[in-house]
C-alpha cells in the first residue's frame, strides 16, 4: 500500500484540478448550489452562511448567494487583517457591491464593512468550505496555508467541504492541528461523518 503525505496528495489534485475545463465549474457549481438549496436542514437552524470567493478551479457559490441573500439568510465571506495576520468573517449585503480583491488577489469584503463579530449572532454558523483533496473521514487538504483550519478552531457550526466528486478519496494525510468536517457536498452526493 502506498502512503502519501500531504503535500503529495496537494500536489496529485491540484494537478488534476488545474486540468478542470471552464464547463465542468460551472455544472459542478450549478448542481451543488442547487443541492444545497434543497436541503432545508441546512438552513432550519443557522444564524448565517460562511462561504468563499472561488479561484481559479473551485466551485463558485454566487448562485447560492444571490438566492440566500434576499431570504435574509446572513452571508459571511473571509477577510485577512494585515495587522494579526489571520482572516476573520464579515457580513455582506450585496454580492456585487462588497467584494473587492484583498489578500492574495482573492475577493473580500471591503474595509467599510464592519469585522465586529459583537455585531453578529454567530453561534450556528453553516461553514462552506473548499479544499484541495477530501476523505471519506471527514479529512481535508487545503492549499497549505492553513488560513481555514485557523477560521474553523475559532469558531462554532456545520462544516460542509464543498467540492468535485473526484477529489473524494479514501484517505488524506491530516495532522492534529487539521480540523475534520462534518460533511461533503459534490455534485453528486451529500456525504455525512461520524462524529
């Protein structure tokens, strides 16, 4: 049996995601924020929605933003703070307005939108979260930064990696310091862990 570590099962996918053609994004996208859609539990108890700004081949949530918004479901996307070099959550109110390149080149909430988290009731969070490889353990690789497992130690709720159907695999190398998922959302399967 072969034994990987994590930055050759990182280096693995990620070669085999940069091959993702533009149409197979936005399928995947389509039917995953569909599914998500109609799963109602997602939703019954939340106090907001944490997602991400995709880049380059991630599956990108607009949709799901964009219908989740007017329903008055509170949307989250991260922001890095320079000054203690981590990323906090902010609060949007418009998907095309709110977003501006920050940290990495990757869209973030503007300066003028509050990071006060005293603002917010953030006890039921419903986190949305991209990764580079998945297990069938609730195991996640990242891109290696580990910006995430830092966002997710500090904070409660549901953590649901979203991602290609492929990139689920039996096994990924993890660490303490790697925090699990709770479930796996693909286009063609909602996947949930043991605890």
């Amino acid at each position: 049996m072969i034994h990987y570590t994590k930055a050759g099962v990182r280096s693995k996918f990620t070669r085999l995601l940069h091959s993702v053609s533009i149409e197979t994004i936005e399928t995947a996208s389509a039917a995953i924020c569909r599914k998500i859609m109609s799963m109602e539990r997602i939703f019954t108890k939340t106090t907001g929605i944490v997602v991400y700004a995709a880049i380059q081949f991630e599956i990108k949530l607009d949709k799901l933003v964009n219908q989740v918004l007017p329903e008055g479901i509170p949307v989250y996307y991260p922001r890095y703070n320079d000054l203690i070099k981590q990323y906090n959550i902010v609060k949007i109110n418009d998907l095309k307005t709110d977003l501006i390149p920050g940290h990495l080149g990757i869209l973030e909430p503007k300066e003028s939108l509050s990071s006060s988290e005293s603002d917010f009731d953030l006890s039921q969070l419903v986190w949305l979260v991209p990764g580079i490889a998945f297990d069938v353990f609730g195991g996640r690789i990242g891109r290696g930064k580990g910006f995430y497992d830092s966002l997710l130690r500090r904070y409660s709720g549901q953590k649901i990696g979203i991602g290609y159907d492929w990139q689920l695999t039996d096994t990924v190398p993890t660490t303490v310091h790697d925090i699990s998922l709770d479930s796996l959302i693909t286009e063609k399967r909602y996947l949930a862990f043991n605890a």
